[in-house]
C-alpha cells in the first residue's frame, strides 16, 4: 500500500562539470513547494526556461540549473554536492539529518508536525504515549522526540495516508503535518502536540567553490529584497497642509515621507512605507489625523 517513490539515479541529472561558474538549486519537481519556489525565483528575476516535465532547466537570466526532484531526496543531493543548493520544508531537512546548511527561511510551506490521537481518547499528557504504537513518516524526529521525553513507543514508519493508520488498527497514535487540521478531523483524530514549527528554507552544500558563494549571495541579496517587500506595503494620502507635521510624525518610511503640493492650494499628498506589523493601527492614527484618499500599493522589491 505504502510504496516508497524512486531515488531519481544521480547520472539522470547531473550534467558533468561545470566550467564556468554557476549555481545548480534542488526544487520539487511537483507539489506543495513547487509553486512558491519557481514564483521566488522568478520574483528575483531568474526565469527559468520551459520546465514543463523535465527533470533540469537552465535559466538565460542568471547562472543558474534548475533540478527538479522529490522533496526528500533534496538534502542528499545538496549534502553530495550535486545540487549546489536546494529549497526544502525544515520537516524533511531535519528528519533526514544531512549535513547542509540553512542559508535562509522563505516564508512559504508552513506547517507543524504534530501529534494526533482518535478523537474519543483521552490526553493526559506526553507520558500517556508510552507503550503505543505510533505511525509517522518522519521516524527519525519522533524516535528523536521519544528519547528526548524518555517515552517508550513502537515507531511505524508509512509514507502516505498516514492519518488513516488508527481507523484501521495499524495504530494507537499518529504523528504527521498539519496546516489547518482539517484533514486530521476529517479522520476522526484530534491534535495534541506539536513536535516541530516547520517552513521552506534555502540550503547549501557545505563546500561551496568562492564563486558559487559569491553567486549565493547575490541571490540570496535578491531574496532579501524580495521578502522585504512583502511585509511592507507603499501608502499614499492627501494631507492638509496644518495637519502635516502631525502625519509625518506618524509615518516612518525609508529615509522620510515624500510630501508634494496638490492642484488645490492648502493639501499635499504624502508618500511613505509602512509595514504590515503596525499597518491597521496606522492608518486608523493617519486618519484620525486628517489624512484623506489613503492609497495602499503593494511593493515588488525593496533594496535598502
Ligand atoms: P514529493 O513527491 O516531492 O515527495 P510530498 O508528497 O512529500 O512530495 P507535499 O505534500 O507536496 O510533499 O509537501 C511538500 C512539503 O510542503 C512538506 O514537506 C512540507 O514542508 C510542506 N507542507 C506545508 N503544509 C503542508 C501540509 N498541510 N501537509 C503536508 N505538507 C505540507
Ligand atoms: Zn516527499
């Protein structure tokens, strides 16, 4: 029932050495990440060239292969240097235990991974695990989250469906992602702990060449810029002119607000960035301060 996918062979992707420099980056090929990680990209300008059903792509806009694999066979390949870096869930990362390095968090793929038991059960706490049978696809986290807590329980490791494991008796206990936890209830299970906080992450290969560094981090400058801009949005708004001083005292933007006259004498308008931490309040404050015709744009990049 539960069959493993295939291993893609190394000699299928790796496309001999390189000679000048370049950065080859591990994405799924298909899935919950694909998505986020091809629009990251392309959101640093790096388009890739048609990746319809292909195992690689190049892109013409920056050096850089694209491969594109199973999720969990992403830090195998960034460990061996076959991918210089990948994109990968912080769930897989750990329980596979390779040795890369996180470079960045991305923002995008969150979930936790969770403890569930039938709704009808009783939770008296992580001690109330031991003695049962647990069924997971990440066995290495939950044996490690056993020892950690030194509670005995019989690891079954499945790698699909594994929230159907206590409706058939191959289980007592589940451990598996949840986002909305929808599909948890769904199946009669309920939430109990949450043994990871997990998000999609930039890793690289430990040995990376000087120029592939310096290529890292140019992305990586580009990236920054990127998620930047997502917090923050451009707002604009006519202000009167005897009120000013007062919006401007509000707003924090990059340097300061720009302020420019109107056509009608006695208003401005007032430029300025606000992020998305105290933007409500703000434009609740602008307001009750005479700010008029609020304007909020999203912003696509933010170099400081
Ligand atoms: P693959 O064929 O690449 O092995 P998969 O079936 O293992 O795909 P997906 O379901 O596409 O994986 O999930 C990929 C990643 O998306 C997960 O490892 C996790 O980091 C993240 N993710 C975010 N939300 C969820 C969720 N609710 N359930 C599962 N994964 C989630
Ligand atoms: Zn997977």
């Amino acid at each position: 029932m539960m069959q493993e996918k295939k291993y893609t062979p190394l000699s299928e992707i790796s496309g001999g050495n390189a000679t000048t420099a370049k950065l080859r980056i591990a994405i799924q090929k298909s899935g919950r990440l694909y998505d986020d990680s091809v629009k990251l990209l392309n959101e640093c300008g790096i388009e890739l060239r048609n990746v319809k059903d292909r195992l690689k792509t190049e892109s013409d806009t920056f050096p850089m292969e694209v491969f594109f694999l199973r999720d969990d066979d992403i830090p195998q390949y960034v460990e061996d240097g076959v991918a210089d870096i990948g994109i990968v869930g912080e769930n897989v990362l750990f329980e596979k235990n390779k040795q890369a390095t996180i470079v960045e968090k991305l923002g995008f793929g969150k979930c936790r991974l969770s403890i569930a038991i039938p709704k009808a059960d009783v939770y008296s706490g992580i001690k109330s695990l031991d003695g049962k049978r647990i069924a997971t696809s990440y066995p290495f986290l939950v044996q490690q989250f056993l020892n950690t807590n030194n509670i005995q329980g019989e690891v079954h490791e499945i790698s699909g469906s594994v929230e159907i494991a206590p409706g058939i008796g191959l289980a007592d206990v589940v451990v598996d992602l949840v986002s909305s936890g929808s599909t948890l209830f769904m199946n009669g299970l309920k939430e109990v702990e949450t043994i990871l906080q997990s998000q999609s992450v930039l890793i690289k290969n430990n040995k990376l060449n000087k120029e592939q560094e310096l290529l890292l981090d140019k992305l990586l400058f580009r990236i920054k810029a990127v998620k930047k801009a997502k917090r923050n949005k451009y707002i604009l708004m006519n202000a009167p002119n005897d009120r000013l001083k007062e919006i401007i005292a509000l707003l924090p933007g990059m340097k300061s607000p720009t302020v420019l006259p109107l056509a009608e004498s006695g208003w401005s308008s007032v430029h300025s960035v606000l992020n998305e931490d105290e933007f409500w309040e703000k434009i609740e404050q602008l307001k009750a301060a005479g700010a008029e015709g609020i304007l909020v744009v999203p912003i696509e990049k933010m170099v400081m």
